[in-house]
C-alpha cells in the first residue's frame, strides 16, 4: 500500500515551454499533497504544499506564478514549471500525506525535468 | 530553530559491519521522526519511523534510537549489505494536521563488500 506514483518519470523540453508534471496516490486519499526540489547531492528543497480544493502554499522564495500547483483531486496534484528556463533542470518529487493511522508522508519516484 | 541537522555528511562501513548515521533538532514541537533511504535517481522511500513516547524502535536490521532530553535520534543499519548502499535521510514534523517534513542534510552511505 501507500504507493505514489509520477509521471513523466524524465522530460526533455526547450527553454520557454511548459511542463507538467502529474503526481498520483494510487491506493490512499491524500488530502494533502507536497512537491519538493533536489539538485545533484543536496537535500529535498520543499516548493509548496497542495490542499486538495484549495490553493496551495508556497515556500519562501519559490515564485508561484511560474510553478503552478493544482490538486484537483484527493488522488491527483500537478505541478506545471511555466516558461521553462535551463535553470529550471531539477529533479522533481512529490509525496502524499496519509491521515491514518499517523500523517506519514509517500514519496513518488520523481521526474528528471532538463531544460534545452 | 527549523533544521535538523545530520551527521555523518558520508559514510562507508564494511559489509556485515553496523551503519550509524545520527540527527539533532532544536523545535520541540516536533514529534514525528522518520528516517528515508534514497537510491540514484529515484524518490525516498520511508524506512523507518518513530514517535517521542518510545524509546527506540526495530524493524527488522534498521533501529531508531531516540534520545527526548538531548533531542537526538539515530539510525543503525545491523549487518550492513551493499545493498544498503544509499543516501539516508532523516526527517522530522508534527504529527497533526498536514505538517512540513523538515529534512536533514543526507548521508551517503557505501558498504563494501
């Protein structure tokens, strides 16, 4: 149980273009959901965090106009990366909160974005 | 008063030997700890976890140690495989509501064989 899933797993994209990126709890309602940033050898940087219904809240310093979260479902978050710039490349993970028994957080496998 | 901080930054341990990778925070408001083990190019998966009512906690070749008073907690990997091989992070939040997980900064950790 407990199974997060992302998709694409990695995409390639030109500078400019948008990218969405779907995370899925699989086998749990999650009436909160995370997407979070890593960059090679560093820790998860949390970006914001989705309700499902509402607008989600952004981290200190994360632009929300150029990541857009929506989580219109208690299965379904999606981050979309808006004009997409080279420094945009980022590995990209979301996880799902449970409620019971304890609100223990699922990670997905991620998706490797690569800005041209 | 946020961070948790990990320590060591890297680790290598001899197979069949024990891995202790050791965490601190400073919010005592945090009361969910939970350890996660990441291979290369994939997403955490929770290992572990512990609650500040006990002590420690075993599963299987993984233990959580939790010291409450000296806000400290710990992971040993028992037998250590090259499998293990991974980057280990620890975390922690409050259990109630939909709470951040505050991570801490990772440790690689490498069995040889």
């Amino acid at each position: 149980g407990a199974v997060v899933s992302q998709h694409p797993s990695r995409v390639i994209c030109k500078s400019g273009t948008s990218v969405k990126i779907e995370c899925r709890s699989l086998d749990f309602q999650a009436t909160t959901m995370f997407w979070y940033r890593q960059f090679p050898k560093q820790s998860l940087m949390l970006m914001a965090t989705s309700n499902e219904g509402s607008k989600a809240t952004y981290e200190q310093g994360v632009e929300k106009d150029k990541f857009l979260i929506n989580h219109a479902s208690l299965t379904l978050s999606t981050l979309t990366v808006t004009s997409a710039h080279p420094e945009d490349s980022s590995f990209y993970i979301c996880s799902a909160q449970n409620s019971v028994p304890y609100n223990e957080q699922f990670f997905g496998p991620g998706t490797r974005l690569t800005v041209l | 008063q946020q961070q948790v901080k990990q320590s060591p930054q890297s680790l290598i341990v001899q197979k069949g030997g024990i891995s202790i990778i050791n965490c601190a925070y400073e919010n005592t408001a945090f009361d969910y700890f939970p350890w996660y083990q990441q291979f290369p190019g994939k997403g955490p998966a929770l290992l572990i976890a512990i609650r500040p009512d006990v002590s420690e906690k075993k599963e299987g070749r993984f233990t959580i140690s939790f010291n409450k008073s000296a806000k400290q907690f710990s992971l040993h990997i028992m037998d250590s495989q090259p499998g293990d091989s991974a980057t280990y992070f620890c975390a922690a939040s409050r259990k109630q509501g939909a709470q951040k997980l505050v991570f801490g900064q990772g440790t690689r950790l490498t069995i040889n064989p």
